[in-house]
C-alpha cells in the first residue's frame, strides 16, 4: 500500500528491504595510516558568500560549494540524444527490479527502485570543459598531492584530492595531455597508500581535529567521510575506464565500495547507517558516536560515487544503495528546504546552507539525470523559486523616473535608504542577484554609481539586469505542458535586445525544456525540442511535470 508523506507531498512505490545476511567480501592488502598530531583547523581561506548569524562558513567545511557555472549551463545533445535521455513525469507504477530484489546488504532500509541509467560524458557527475592550469596554486607537497594548510601545517585531505583528481581527469578528457593524467593518478595513489581497512572496505582518514560548524563537537582523529569516500571511488572508478579494468584502480574502486557494505560501529570506520528507515551516506560520521550531520550535500556527491561504481561493475548492491539513497535525497528534500530562502545544509543541525544552496540545485539535475525522474527537476524548480543561484553580476538597466536603494542587516531590517530620480534610462553595475531575509522579491547589489552600496529590488520594466540571468541547466530535457496560449518564443543578444514569433503551440500540447532563466527580469524557460528549439518562453505559459 503506498504511503502518504505529509506536508510535502505524496511519495508511492516505497519499499522495506529486509536483508538476512550481509554480503560477502573478498579480504583486501591491509595498510594503516600515520596520524598527525591533533590540531584544530584554521581558515586559511574563503569564499565570498551570504553572512549572517547561523549560515554555513564554507572556510569551516571540507569542500567549497559549487561555482554558479556548474549549475548554469545545459548539455547540448543531439535529437536522437534528446530522445533518449528525455524524462518523463514521476511514475507511481515501477515495481521492484529483480536484480535489487537478490542484491543483499548489511541494512534494512526504506527504498524507491528508481531506474539508473548509463549516461554519456557530458551528462555524468563532474562533467566539465574547464581546463585547469597546470601551475597549481592550491595548497600541495612536492609530489603535486592536494593538501589543506590549517594551523601552518599541511594535511592531507581526501575529499580536496579526489576532487582535483577527478577535475584533472576532465582537463585530460578535454585536452589529452598527459600531465593531467599523471597528476590525477598521484592524487588516487596518495587516497591509496594512507587507506585503513576495516571489514574488507578500505577507509581514507582524516588526521586533523576537526569542530564541526566552528561548534563544541570536536571530531577527533582519525575521523572519516562519505563524501570522501564516494568521490575517490568515481575518481579510481574514471582511472580504470580509461587505463583499463584490471589495472589496480579497479581493485581500489572495489575495496572502496566494500566500505559502503560496512555497518556502523562506534570508535571504527564507518560511514553508512540508517536512520527513521531512510539509508544516509554521512560525511561528516562521528568518530566515537554512531551519529552524524546528516549533511545533504555530502550525502548526494557520495551516491555520485555509487552510480560511477555501478556503471562500470553493474553490482546489483551498489545499485541498491544508491537506490536507497536517491530515496533519502528525496524524501528529506522538503525537510532541507526553507520556504522563501536558501536550503538547510544538514539536518541535525539546521544550519543556512548559505552558497551551498546553489550545489543543492545543481545535485538535483544529475539526479534527474541519472533517474530519468521529472520529480528531481520539480526540486530544483523548487529550490530556484525559494532562493536564486549565487553569483550573479551584471548589468542593471534603470529605468527613468525614482529608485531607491536600501542597506538591511542580516535579519532584513532596513538600516539606510537613498533615493534616485533619473530623467532618462540608465545602467548600474550590480556584483550579486539574490534575497533579503524577511524581504519580498529580488535584489541586485549595486556596485557602482550614485546607488554603489545600496541593494536595488528587481522589478521588470524599471530596474532589472540586461540580458540572460540565473541560469538553471536541466542536464537532460524535462516534460511540460503548454498551459496558456497563445504563445510567443522569444531570442535575446547579450545587449537584452529581445525578438519574438507567434507559435502555433495549443493548451495541452506537451513540450520540453532544457534550461530556466530570467530575461531582462522575467522569469522564462527553454524549449528543447520541436520547431522553436532554443527559443525561450515565459514561465507561466507552462506547466513543469
């Protein structure tokens, strides 16, 4: 019988896995790590983002939010691509898939069989056309090893070196030079050779103190995360496809996956547990405690490992777990989300996600992805609608006639205003596109000219940024449905300048779109498909499925 999820809509197709029996696992080369003397971390860097009492400190974090461009852009593919990827409305019908039926795993734990689907380079996790500079600038040691300088030491640092790997990897996808290859190796062997084992899986320790959100609960050493476990698992999972599967990155990538197979237990490595029936993927799991941050970010680049790992071993385990926690992702969506504002960044807790509400926008499109499932673009939609993307500058076109600007501290109490009367039409720098606590609407951050200082609200037709703004790319086409006619499809230059057709478009058709932006300040989509391909309509002439 399908269950009801209240105040956040329904969720059918649930399922209770009942496992009698934990899966067996080949016993893997043991290796201990070096522990480093406790320290406690201090910034040696940040990220310009939203302050205010209780929003998450990126400095404090183990990885930065995503940039604004990983969520801007939608991959180009081809028609029959297009076809292919295209998703569909979240079906209630899907019954369980035998090979996740037969799977066993150490966890009794509440499930949906989404499909998972092998994708193409441009749409998997990670992809990018970045080329990095082969001049490294981060911190790292002499062998070229990503490291973290806290407290003027350096450290290693799993989740920085399997990140950088994994973007070396797409800078040698995009340019075949060999540097990056190598270089993207050194950081898997240095994951490699400071593994501890435990129960067949291997584990990559952290060795630095570390306080979680700058609080009072200090996680002492060594202390592990699956986050960092997930992205090395992609990263050796991507060295093995390209240098082939019998290579060692192979066997990495399998004793990697054997620690998702482990079950928590206090004061050993672990990272997997179940909690309310819903299967979590902890980055940040406690070293002494069988407790966590129930981090979501953390949770969903962890699955990203699990859908690497499946799409090269097809393992029916590996499968089901990332079914389970594509469930968890969807399930606790409105639970992480804030009416109006930016997301939580964990659940216990329920810090301001701050930058990293823009990484939640952006996991969900490779969720919808990897699923084929509209309800991970419906999320996005969502979480766009609650709070805009970071990152957003431009240029703002006042209109002739009064403006005025406002300075709010960070609860949106307004602190100082200025008033501007212009006799014709005029442009203003903006650094920044987002909200104001306990203000309606959007605002720009004027940067320069008479208003340089103030915030600015957007109202289209009088004070809006020129031309395309706050981008959301759907990695594959999502479903609409025309609800409003007739309907104009719109080009824009980047000078804002907008042209139109009358399409034939009727209520009911069904359309899809790749792409949500805002046009000089009016919400719009994109069509991906039929005769106005890559013509824009208005948001409200459709209805999202």
């Amino acid at each position: 019988m399908a269950e009801k999820d209240t105040g956040a809509g329904s969720w059918s197709r649930r399922q209770v896995l009942t496992v009698v029996g934990a899966a067996g696992v080949a016993p893997l080369v043991a290796a201990g790590a070096a522990e480093a003397a406790p320290v406690t971390p201090t910034a040696t860097g940040r990220w310009v983002g939203p302050g205010g009492p209780g929003v998450i400190d990126p400095a404090y974090e183990i990885s930065p939010p995503q940039p604004a461009s990983a969520v801007a852009e939608a991959p180009r593919l081809s028609a029959k691509q297009g076809r292919q990827f295209a998703s569909g409305p979240s079906d209630a019908a899907r019954t369980l898939s035998s090979d996740a039926a037969a799977a066993e795993v150490p966890f009794t734990f509440r499930y949906d069989p989404f499909d998972i689907r092998d994708l193409p380079e441009t749409l998997r996790p990670y992809h990018s056309n970045v080329r990095l500079p082969m001049v490294d600038a981060g911190p790292h040691d002499e062998h070229g090893v990503r490291m973290a300088l806290l407290g003027g030491t350096l450290y290693d640092h799993p989740v920085n070196q399997a990140q950088y790997g994994l973007n070396l990897l797409e800078s040698y996808r995009v340019t075949g030079y060999q540097w990056y290859l190598q270089r993207a190796m050194a950081q898997a062997q240095r994951l490699i050779d400071r593994r501890v084992v435990h129960e067949g899986g291997w584990f990559y320790p952290y060795t630095f103190r570390h306080a979680m959100h700058r609080s009072a609960d200090i996680y002492e050493t060594p202390w592990y995360s699956m986050m960092a476990q997930g992205q090395a698992m992609s990263l050796f999972v991507r060295l093995a496809q390209i240098l082939g599967r019998g290579s060692r990155w192979r066997e990495a990538a399998d004793a990697t996956f054997a620690s998702y197979l482990v079950p928590p237990v206090a004061g050993k490595p672990w990272g997997v547990y179940v909690k309310d029936g819903l299967l979590w993927l902890e980055e940040y799991a406690h070293p002494t405690e069988v407790r966590g941050d129930l981090t979501y970010n953390g949770h969903i680049f962890s699955a990203f490992g699990l859908w690497d790992y499946w799409s090269m071993s097809r393992d029916a385990r590996a499968k089901l777990i990332l079914q389970g926690a594509i469930t968890t992702a969807r399930d606790v969506h409105h639970l992480i989300r804030t009416r109006q504002w930016r997301s939580k960044y964990c659940l216990t807790h329920q810090k301001d996600a701050g930058n990293y509400h823009t990484t939640h926008i952006g996991q969900h499109s490779v969720l919808h992805a990897i699923t084929g499932d509209s309800i991970f673009a419906q999320i996005m939609d969502l979480y766009y609608s609650d709070h805009p993307p970071r990152g957003v500058a431009g240029t703002i076109m006042l209109a002739a006639g009064e403006h005025v600007g406002y300075k709010f501290d960070a609860a949106g109490t307004v602190l100082a205003t200025k008033r501007l009367t212009l006799t014709r039409r005029s442009n203003a720098p903006s650094s920044e596109r987002h909200k104001v606590m306990r203000q309606t609407g959007i605002w720009y951050a004027i940067s320069g000219g008479s208003l340089s200082g103030y915030l600015v609200k957007e109202i289209p037709g009088k004070s809006y940024q020129i031309g395309r703004a706050a981008a959301i790319g759907y990695r594959i086409p999502r479903p609409a449905v025309v609800a409003a006619a007739p309907v104009k499809a719109y080009t824009i230059d980047s000078a804002g300048q907008m042209t139109s057709v009358v399409t034939d478009l009727a209520v009911g058709d069904n359309v899809s779109v790749d792409m949500r932006a805002v046009l000089n300040g009016v919400q719009h989509y994109r069509l991906a498909s039929g005769t106005y391909a890559g013509r824009w309509v208005g948001l409200t002439t459709l209805t999202g499925r």
